[in-house]
C-alpha cells in the first residue's frame, strides 16, 4: 500500500506539471497582445515594451515557461492585474469561503443522497422509488443558474424569507456567522449535487441488490439492515467515493454560476472573470491549484476504493 | 435510514425460484431487453417525450413557420396570445417557432456529443481498467489533467481563436465529456477483472481484447447507459450554461440555453415566457432521455429479466 | 475616456482618456435631478436632457435635515476599485478609481461636472480662474487656502510635486497620457510663491482647452508623499532638495508610490494614503471592493460634510445588484445603479422608496470601423477596406442603425439617441448644439440604398448588393464586388445582441452582408486596436464593446484621441486633413470662437462618420438605466462628470 501510495504521489507531480504545460501553452496560442489585453488598446507603445520586459514575454516559450514554474516553487502564484494583487492573496480569501459553500453543499448533498438512494433501490419500482425518482431527475435537469434564480425569485422576492445575496465576509468563519445568507446558494448546490449522487446511489446499490452474496446473506437469515449496512453499503460506495473524488475541483470551479447569481465570493467567479480579461495570471494560478486538488481527490478516491472494495488491488 | 420490511422477500428477487425439470428457451438477449424495457412505464413515457421533441422540432417548422432571422422592434416582449402563443422574445421573435429551431440544436448537440463522449471513454476507461499496471497511471494521468483543467477555461481560449459555430460546440463539450465516463469505467473494470468468470476465462486462455469486449464491457452497460443518458443530458445543460456565461453563437442559431439565459435577463421584469417554455423544454427532454436511459440499466441486468 | 458597458468599466476605460488631456474622469453616478417621473418617460427625442430629481438642482428630501447617516452606494458590477494613487496608468484607469474613490480624498485642482453641467466650479475648486499672459502660453492660477489632512496646506509646491513626477515618465505611468500633449506640450512650471502656480505651454492654446483638458489632469499631492520609501521620515517641508526634484528621484517616488497603491490590503492603515485633502478619508477597504469612507474632520472645503459614512458596495454580477435593492430597498441601498434591463422595473422599484434619476453622463457610444482593414469582402475577394473608407459607405451603415428603435425595444427608453461626439445631455453652455442636426442619423433604409445606388452599386434588397461602376464606387473598389463583412461584439449583453441583429438584418435588406461574432468584453476591445493594413492581425472589421467614449480627465469634447491621425483611441485608423484641422481649430483657436469651432467640428463629424453612432445610456456606466437615490437623501444632484460629491448630502427624516 506505501509503494502503492508513493507511486501515485509521482504520478501526481507529472500531473500537475502537464496542466501548467498545456494551460501555460494554450495561454500562450491566444492571438493578441497580452499587454494589449491587459493594458488596453490605447496604452502607449513605452508602456507595452515595459510590460513585456517586466514580463519575460519577449522570451521563447520555454524560457517563459521555466520563469513560471520557478515563480511556482517559490510559492508564488503570479501577480493579478484585474484585482492589483498578488494569487496567493485572492485565493487565501476565496479559497476558504469556496470550501464553506462547496463543503456544505457538498456533505448536505451525500448525507441525504445516500439514504434516498438506497431506500429507492431497495424499494424499486414502488410509490417511493418513483417519487424519489421524479425529484431528482427534475433537479438534475434543470439547469444550476435556473434553479438558484427560481430559489430567489420565491424565497427571496416574493417571499421575504432569505436575502438574495450571500453574506459578504472576508474570512469563512464570517461566512459562517451569516447563515441566513448562506441557505439560497447552499440549498442551490445541494439540490442539483444531491441529484446526481442520488441517482448513482440507486443504480450503484441496484446493481450490488442483485449479487448473490446479498441473496445468500438474506437466505442466511440476516436481518435486513445488517445485510443493507454491511454489505449493500460497502459496496455501492464505489460508484459514490468516484462521484466525490470528482466533485472536490468542482468545488473550485464548478460553483462558478451560484457565485454569480447570488454575489458570492469565491475563486471559481474569480477564474471566471479573470478569463474574461485574460488576468492570465490568476487563470495559471487557480488552474495549478485546481490540479493539485483534482490530483488529491483522485488519490483519495483510489484509496477509498481499496478499502472499500479488498478484491481490488495494485 | 428508512424503515424497510424485514419480513417480506427482498423486492429485488423477481425471479421465480427456478423448477426442476425443462428449461423454457429464453430468446435472444435483445429480445429481452427489449421486453424488460417495455415493461417499464417511466420509459414508455420518456421514448413518446424525445420523439415527441424530435418531431415538434424538426417537423413543426415545416408547420409553424416563423421568420427567426428578422427582429421585429414593434413587437418585442408580448406575453402569449393574439398570434404569438407564447409571446415573443426581446427581439420580437416569435417564442414557439424560435423553440423548434433551438430543438434542433439543442437535440444535436445532446445526441452528438453525448454518445461519442461515452464511446470514447468507455473505450478508454476499460483498456485502463483492464490493464492495469503502468498503462493505467499513464492512462488514468491523462484523464486527470483533461478533468483539471476547466471547462470555462477551454471554451474561453476556444471562443478566443476561432469563430464560434455548433461544429465548434459539439467538438469542445465531447472533449471535456468523455472524461468522466472514462474515469467510471475504469473503476467498474477493476472491480470487474476480479470476479470470478473474468478469472475463468483468463484460466481458460482468453485474449485480453475478447475478455474486455465479451465480458467486461457488456458488465459494464449498466453504469454505461446511466452514463450516456446523463451525457446527453449534460450537454444540453451545458451548453445552456455556457450560453448563460455569454459564450455564445450568434443570435441566428438559437438554442434553449441561449434561450433561457437571454430570458433570465428579463424573468424580474415579468416576462416569464422568456424564461419558462425554454426551460421547460430542457427539463422535458433530459428527464425523459434519463427515464429511458434509466430503464436501459434495468432491462440490461440480466438477473432482473424475464425468462 | 473610452465608455464601458457594465463590467467593462475598469482597466480598458483608461486607454481611451490618454490621448489627450482625457484621462478618465470616470462617470459613475450620473444622476440627473429632475421631477419624480416614471420610468418610461426618458428622452424622447435627440438632444433633450434626461429626467429625474437631483438634475440640475439637488434633491429636495422627505423633510428636515438629520445628521449623520450611512450612504449606501452600489458599485457597477465587477467594477471594484483596485487603486488609489491619483495618477493612475493604464492598467488602472477606470470610473471607479477616479470618480468614486480618488477625487473625494485627494481633491483635485479643478473641478467640474456640477449640477449636471460639464463646466467649471471656480467655486469649489482649489484653484482660481487662471490668468493668462505671455501671449497665451502662460497661466498663472492663484490658489484657494486648503489644507491637507497632516496639517500642511495645499500649496503651489505640491502641484510642482505632480508635475515633476508626472514629467518623469508619462508614457508610462499616466493614463491621461498622449504624445505631443499634456504634459509634453508644457515647457516650465513653477511655485513662485505657496500660492501661486505657473504654466507656460509650448504655444498658444485656447484657453477654455487648457483648463477642461489639460489643468484638468493635475492633482496636488502632499509633501508626505515625497519619499521613496517608509521607512523615510515623511517630509514636513520642503529643504529643496526632495527626491522630486530631480528625475531620476521623481521616477523613484512614483514606483514607490504605484507599488504603494498596489497594496489593495494596506490602504487603510497606510500613512501614505491617510493624508487627504478632500472631503473623504477612507476608513476601511476590504479586498472585494467594498470600500467604506468616513468625512474628512480637516475638510477646508464647502460645504462640510453631513453624512457619517459613505459605504460603497461590490458586486459580482447585475442581477445581485437588482436582488439587493428588490429585497432590501433604500436602507440597504441609498444610490443604486439600475442596470438597463431592469428598467421596466424603475417604477415598482421607485414605488419602494426611491427618486427615479436618468442623467447621461458626458459620453457617448459609438464601434469603430476598422479603415485599415485587410478582411476581404464577398463576392470578389478584395480588402473591404476600401469600401469602409468611402464615406458615403459609412453614411449609408449608419442610416441602417435605427437608434429610436432600439431605445425604445431594447433599451425600454433609457438612452438618448447620439449623432456624434458632443452629448446634447448634460447639456453644456460651451457648446452649442442646437444647430446640430440628427439626419445624419436618421433611420432610413431608402436614404441607405440611394447613397448606394449613387455611387455605382447595383442595390439587391436581400441579396447581394455589387458594384456595377467602379468609378463612381470608389478607388480600390473592383467591378462585381460585394459587401460583406464581420461585427465582432461583446458577449452577454441581451441588448448589445438584440441591435447588432437587427442591424444585421437591415443590412440584409439593402444587400449588404453583416456577419455577427461575439466574444468576451477584453478581447473585443483588444483587438479593435489601431494597425496597419500589412500586418497580419488587422483583419477586424467592426469591434463593438457596447458602450463608447467618455470625457475625463479631458473635459471638453474636442476630439484629439478619437479622430486624429495617429491617436490611439483612434481604432478605424480614420485619417481626414480636414476633420485634423478642425479640431487643430477647437485646441489652438481663440476663445472667442470656441463654441464655433466645437459646433463646426461636431456638425462635419456626424457628416464624415468616422464611427457608427449608437444611442447612449442614461446610467452612471454604460447600459445603466438609471440611478435610484433615496427618498431621504436630499442635497444629491447629478454630476455631469461622474463624480461622486458626498459632501453635497443629507439625510433627511
């Protein structure tokens, strides 16, 4: 298991490395001036030759490159042009208040999702199954921006219920402390998360209801809820441990829409709007980030599935 | 967890226990898919709703003829009614006909990229799975850095260069969507690898390509046909979504997404027709592609069907 | 300098002001103060100003004065303040920085813009009306008693102090930058006394340009600035021999300063930036853009300051903008910036509480054809150059825009239709627009196809128009040759979109081709950018970003940066001895003949159409609709500028 963790700790370093590559390649493929960009059409031609020096951008790519990654290993993720700050600062805020809005989402989502979806295996094809059914497939269909828009146009508009707007602290902690603000765009992220996991719960848990190990455990007279507990449940979490190794870069920048109907501060609106400007820096610091997360999510999927599952091994 | 009953038979056991003497021949496997299929209602429901969506949107213009190209300043925003069923948009466009155009789109894209996405990756994720080993890391590496990099950023770059057009569309959201069936695949293969009959067979002195496409594949179809109606789902969603972040085609290609992200610009105004036919129509098509896909999972399990 | 539409506002707005004296003045709140009308009576035809309370004469309030209050501002969206030195650069050139943050801590010499005029306020101003001598070349400015908040007064020296930092390295470190003008074209300023300030230019100019366009990039700057590190002692006068003395010292300061301001978390405690002169001082500044300013106890200006705080609020995106004030109205929104589709919604939202404001700022929109453009046209295959630098061409493009039309289907009447590079609102007493028609601009398909038709092209309503006559259509234009040609706009603005397709399709109906792209606000603006027709990335055609051009740091609206040879807001690369000359008139003729001069320009600007015109929001930014402001906030009237002069309000119960 240690061999097997540290092989896949290089691996990850080659992952990462291969995102920088190809995002710092196809950056650096957009036609244009990036001073341009950055300055605007009108800067004076002293202003653009300034900024390429400053820049490294008169170099060959390689050379750019390698100032990039070594900017990286000194922990610094480049320089934002948009905000006038430096990566690291943005994300030391966003990062935090993305966690308390995906981490909610995220654990509100598995705690109802799993249960649901079992139950509506079990009970295939009955009142309960359908109905579980129905509500999920109508989140998972609907688009995120429709359905945090229709969430404040009922419970904020023409309700006074919740405000519209997420609560605007610096720090997660502030997050925190404003829970009225946090229930629109929390319940927005769950509801659509919730219905993907719920459907994988239940075919991932139909497919195991069938083994005959489930059969024989029955036959052998165990009570249901021990065979569902240690059996069903071990078992169907493989389609579900994928799932969350999945969700965690989404975390990051799959929040990109409720951030943005809902004004919340977080580092995927960040991205978002640092593309639209080509900010390229912060693009290559989040993205780097992004990677070494997804890289993360993906380990601990993997070693979720050994534990889960002892056949499956390296 | 909620209450199940301990004392009736698990639901999950359709089968009769098997009688001891003749064994009634069972047809061919498609045959009873097809049955089990047909046995389920939801999927009845869902079939009826794409092709009804195909046929209005295909068929219907050929009907409801609409001018999609031409805005009409004196007639934009009008709710429903007095020639306009569904009122028209903030261009003056009448909102059922620039439905059925976005259909068009819309279901093309869907279908396009959701099964070449999962072709592909479940191509991908079984060799992986299968192979395990170094080929796995280098592989499953790969998915990776594709599943890292973010989809906004891909399409930013891509709208950059080049002249946004469906083609365009269909090519990026299939290359960011065969990753994840890809990963799933790959997960059930090395579950899969282990069983027993994929051991016999090995025993047996079986190649490796005919174990993946005789048995591991076809064990697969389950989370394959989930996977493929949620692709096409997916896409269509995603390209709403893509819409609503304002990468967009021009307004001569309407599509629901551009649809429903235009509207939403306007729901606080109370134009709700902007909004909500466009939306309706998505929800319509991805829940019903998700019924059938659904059922396909169900009929494709060989111990749920009818013998 | 260059408008944005929304979120465009910051960064690109800079570029445009450098050219000549127009850095940016940032338009934010340009409330117009007219009567409690409804939304749907804006301006219904060209040239009248728009409506609202706080117009022309402040607010009235809900009754007696109350004192103290927090002001609730809300920022356009993904428009945070990024910077705080007043002499901002290019990257930082924005209405947010100038006009709602930095011109109420460190006041300016000049200021202009009250009561919805965009003149001078002597008045109110640091400086006095300056005095001309020298045959013209040299201004003499006596100085009104300020104080800084230190304790030091704001002398003569301190406006040396800008200027020899500003000499430094314009070209770099001012937006307001253009070759050959301020502060090229100044020859020698000096501090002969702590009141007095001179100037002498290389030549004559007029001088009603000096002091909209040039004085009105000079901001005093305390001695406490003068260091080039903090670690110094900050200077508390002046031994002759600060480093702003000499260039090399004065480059230091300013990199010390820029990267001073670069510290968006240090602002607030910073001893740099406490010290202010005007009306403000920041309190608190959080790095997603909410800034919070409390008065000024050392204000030497009127009048003082009633309001306690000042909260400007940030937002990611309109709809949060709208959300917030649907749902928390006046209390958790003072002044709000109505992005242009909610106005259907002015009226329900006016009935919350609020004065429903419609003031333009000094701005107007317009996208560049691109007159170096080496994209060819179909049929044919020749560069569609040549057909953009015909002017009847560009005159028959602009007879397809049907501006009235859009204002009232897209823009649910929230712009005023524009006719060339004088706003008609705010209306201006140094220009007189009366006589400039708008039937340069009229909508009309016939007037289209005729000037077509005169010049040699064989007209195919929905098809595809040809040149039958070369020599009538023009030089380079070659027999059988179509028009098509691309319009690359910026992307998720609904009503940006609605018009470039209706522009399209009535384009269509004359035979001309427009095909449509859209893409992300940067890039547009980045690459409608002046170039030559040999290299190989000139090949956009049209580049609209949705809003246009707004007057600031350069106030009056001669035209310098956008239609001289050379300039950089100058996109098309459009190039006229004759337009060249009539602006040479605005800048160096005799005052006398200013407001002539201006009108000649405006009225042959609209016949060339250098541009193609568009209807002009009414809001604080581009494709703002309105600003709502408080019943119960009295003393507020539209800046014609956009500059936020907190110092004017109150409460009132």
């Amino acid at each position: 298991m240690t061999g097997f963790i540290i092989r896949r700790l290089g691996q990850a370093i080659v992952v990462v490395l291969g995102v920088t590559l190809i995002t710092f390649i196809l950056l650096h493929l957009l036609p244009g001036s990036l001073a341009r960009d950055i300055l605007g059409n009108r800067a004076t031609p002293q202003a653009i030759e300034q900024f390429n020096q400053q820049n490294h951008l008169n170099q060959p790519f390689f050379v750019q490159y390698w100032y990039f990654l070594d900017q990286l290993l000194h922990g610094n993720l480049g320089y934002s042009y948009q905000f006038n700050r430096s990566v690291d600062s943005l994300l030391k805020t966003d990062l935090p208040r993305d966690l308390v809005l995906g981490g909610l989402s995220l654990i509100f989502s598995l705690v109802i999702a799993i249960p649901t979806g079992i139950a509506q295996a079990v009970k295939r094809n009955s009142a309960v199954d359908y109905a579980g059914t129905g509500v999920s497939f109508l989140l998972y269909s609907m688009p995120q921006y429709a359905i945090a828009l229709l969430l404040i146009q009922f419970l904020s508009i023409s309700f006074h219920v919740f405000p519209a707007e997420a609560p605007q602290s610096t720090s997660a902690i502030g997050m925190l402390e404003h829970p009225a603000g946090l229930v629109l765009p929390v319940l927005s992220l769950t509801l659509v998360t919730y219905a993907a996991f719920s459907r994988y719960m239940r075919s991932s848990a139909i497919d195991t209801l069938a083994q005959d190990y489930i059969r024989t455990a029955r036959a052998k007279g165990l009570p249901e809820r021990l065979v569902l507990m240690r059996h069903l449940l071990r078992n169907s979490l493989v389609a579900v441990v994928t799932l969350v190794g999945l969700s965690i870069p989404l975390v990051l920048t799959g929040t990109l829409i409720i951030e943005q109907v809902f004004n919340y501060p977080g580092a995927g609106l960040e991205y978002f709007q640092a593309a639209l400007r080509n900010d390229y820096e912060v693009m290559l610091g989040i993205t780097v980030l992004v990677g070494v997360i997804t890289v993360v999510g993906n380990l601990m999927a993997d070693i979720g599935y050994a534990i889960l599952d002892p056949r499956i091994r390296y | 967890m909620t209450d199940i009953d301990t004392t009736a038979p698990s639901e999950v056991e359709l089968l009769p226990p098997p009688e001891g003497g003749e064994v009634a021949s069972s047809g061919s496997p498609w045959v009873l898919v097809a049955r089990t299929f047909a046995q389920n209602k939801l999927a009845l429901v869902g079939l009826a709703f794409v092709l009804l969506v195909i046929l209005f949107s295909f068929i219907g213009p050929i009907i409801y003829k609409t001018d999609q190209i031409n805005p009409n300043l004196i007639a934009v925003n009008l709710g429903p009614g007095g020639g306009h069923p569904l009122g028209t948009d903030s261009s003056g466009f009448d909102i059922l006909g620039r439905l059925m155009k976005g259909g068009q789109s819309s279901i093309e894209v869907g279908i396009a990229v959701g099964i070449v996405s999962t072709v592909a990756g479940l191509i991908y994720g079984a060799i992986a799975g299968y192979f395990g080993g170094a080929l796995d890391g280098v592989l499953m590496r790969l998915v990776d850095v594709g599943l890292a990099i973010p989809i906004v950023f891909l399409f930013i770059f891509m709208a950059q260069i080049y002249k946004p057009s469906l083609g365009l569309l269909i090519f990026l959201l299939t290359l960011v969507s065969w990753l994840i069936p890809a990963r799933l695949v790959r997960g059930e293969t090395l579950a899969l690898r282990t069983r027993e009959y994929v051991q016999a067979v090995q025993v047996m002195g079986g190649r490796s390509w005919r174990i993946i496409t005789r048995h591991i594949i076809p064990n697969t179809i389950g989370v394959i046909m989930v996977t493929v109606t949620f692709q096409i789902a997916n896409a269509i969603l995603t390209l709403a979504v893509l819409q609503y972040l304002g990468f967009g085609l021009p307004p001569t290609t309407p599509t629901w997404g551009s649809m429903l992200s235009d509207g939403t610009t306007y729901l606080q105004d109370g134009y709700w027709w902007e909004v909500y036919p466009a939306l309706i129509m998505i929800v319509i098509t991805v829940v019903a592609f998700n019924f059938i896909g659904d059922a396909l999972q169900d009929a494709f399990d060989v111990r749920l069907q009818e013998r | 300098m260059q408008r944005f539409k929304r979120s465009t506002l910051a960064i690109i707005g800079v570029a445009l002001v450098v050219l000549f004296a127009a850095a940016c003045g940032s338009s934010s709140s340009s409330n117009s103060s007219s009567s409690n009308s409804s939304s749907s009576s804006s301006s219904s035809s060209a040239g009248l100003a728009t409506s609202g309370p706080g117009l022309t004469q402040p607010t009235t309030g809900s009754g007696s004065k109350v004192s103290g209050g927090t002001v609730y501002f809300t920022e356009g969206s993904d428009a945070p303040p990024n910077y705080i030195f007043p002499m901002y650069n290019f990257q930082v050139c924005s209405t947010t920085n100038a006009n709602q943050l930095m011109n109420m801590l460190y006041y300016p010499l000049y200021t202009y813009g009250e009561n919805y005029r965009p003149t001078v306020d002597y008045s109110h101003s640091i400086g006095q009306a300056p005095v001309t001598s020298n045959g013209g070349k040299t201004f003499t400015i006596h100085l009104n008693p300020y104080k800084w908040s230190d304790g030091e007064t704001v002398s003569a020296r301190d406006l040396v102090f800008w200027m020899n930092v500003m000499k430094a390295s314009p070209a770099t470190e001012w937006c307001g930058y253009a070759p050959g003008y301020f502060p090229d074209n100044v020859v020698s300023y000096s501090a002969p006394n702590p009141s007095t300030f001179v100037i002498t230019f290389n030549k004559a100019y007029d001088p009603e340009w000096v002091l909209y366009s040039e004085l009105s990039q000079i901001f005093p700057m305390p001695m406490a600035w003068d260091r080039t590190s903090l670690s110094q002692p900050a200077p508390t006068s002046d031994n002759g021999s600060l480093p702003d003395t000499t260039k090399s010292g004065a480059a230091a300061v300013y990199k010390f300063l820029d990267t001073q301001s670069k510290d968006l978390g240090s602002w607030a405690t910073s001893p740099l930036w406490s010290v202010v002169d005007g009306p403000m001082k920041l309190q608190s500044f959080n790095t997603d853009g909410r800034v919070v300013l409390v008065p000024n106890a050392d204000w030497s200006g009127t009048p003082k300051v009633s309001i306690s705080q000042l909260v400007e609020l940030p937002y990611t995106s309109e709809a949060a903008i709208y959300n917030t004030v649907k749902s928390s109205g006046p209390a958790g929104a003072t002044i709000a910036n109505i992005p242009s589709q909610y106005a259907p919604q002015l009226s329900s939202l006016g009935a919350e509480g609020y004065q429903v404001n419609k003031a333009a700022s000094y701005s107007f929109n317009y996208f560049p054809v691109n007159l170096n453009s080496n994209a060819t046209t179909s049929p044919g295959g020749e560069p569609v150059r040549y057909v953009f630098r015909q002017t009847y061409f560009r005159n028959a493009l602009q007879h397809l825009v049907d501006q009235q039309g859009w204002i009232h289907a897209f823009l649910y009447n929230t712009a005023v239709p524009t006719c060339g590079p004088i706003p008609f609102s705010p209306p201006s007493p140094l220009v007189d627009t009366s006589s400039i028609s708008f039937s340069p601009c009229s909508f009309s398909d016939a007037t289209a196809q005729q000037l077509l038709t005169s010049h040699g092209w064989k007209v195919v309503p929905n098809g595809t128009t040809t040149c039958q006559n070369p020599s009538l259509c023009g030089a380079g234009i070659k027999q059988g040759e179509g028009i098509s040609f691309n319009i690359d706009y910026q992307s998720g603005v609904v009503a940006v979109q609605d018009e470039m397709n209706d522009l399209a399709s009535n384009a269509k109906k004359v035979g001309i081709t427009i095909n449509l792209t859209t893409h992300p606000f940067s890039t547009v603006v980045a690459t409608g950018a002046p170039c030559m027709p040999s290299a190989a990335s000139c090949k956009w055609t049209a580049e609209n970003w949705g809003a246009g051009w707004i007057y600031g740091p350069s106030y009056l609206p001669t035209g310098e940066p956008l239609y001289n040879p050379g300039s950089a807001a100058n996109a098309g690369s459009y190039s006229d001895a004759q337009m060249t000359s009539l602006i040479g008139q605005t800048i160096t003729g005799p005052l006398s003949g200013e407001s002539a001069a201006l009108t000649t320009y405006a009225k042959y600007v609209s016949q060339q159409d250098p541009v193609i015109f568009g209807p002009t929001s009414v809001g604080t930014y581009g494709g703002y609709a309105a600003t709502l402001i408080s019943n119960k906030l009295a003393g507020y009237s539209a800046n014609a500028l956009g500059f936020l002069q907190p110092q004017y309000w109150y409460f009132t119960k």
